[in-house]
C-alpha cells in the first residue's frame, strides 16, 4: 500500500526525487479547501515545503491519523521499488 493514497500533492515529482527526506518530516496542516466533485471541504497540509491535498477526508485529525498509519518505510525498501 501506497503512503500517498487517497491524496494529491501540489509537486509529486519534488516528493519522489527524495521521499526518504519528505516521509521524515513533519505533517503540518496549511488550510483548508473544498472539492466540489465530493462536496466536502478537505484539509491541505504541508510535509516540508510540499503540499498533500488529503481530499478524501473532511476532518483534519482523521487525515493526519491515516498518514500516520501509512506504511511509509514499505515504500522505501529497495526490494520494493
């Protein structure tokens, strides 16, 4: 399982030349925005100078709680890549 589903980011390709350095750094919630395709207002956060649109939660705890339970060191095993 991806650490990045069920999300955007406002530059993926900056969080994939160095994931290991963005996955050690702490999630800090920006502000909100609202997705008219769900019609739910979602929380954006910023993971160093990265943006996560986590748009398919309403509720900024529940996000931060599934990106922590995010299997982040599975994605980074070399077998796995």
């Amino acid at each position: 399982m991806s650490p990045t589903i069920n999300m955007f980011f406002g530059d993926f390709g900056k969080f994939l030349r160095d994931p290991r350095l963005y996955l050690d750094k702490e999630l800090r919630f920006l502000k909100k925005a609202f997705n008219p395709d769900l019609n739910i207002e979602y929380p954006i956060f910023l993971l160093g100078d990265v943006t996560l649109h986590m748009n398919h939660y309403n509720d900024f705890d529940v996000a931060r709680e599934k990106w922590e339970q995010r299997p982040t060191q599975q994605c980074l095993e070399p077998e796995r890549v």
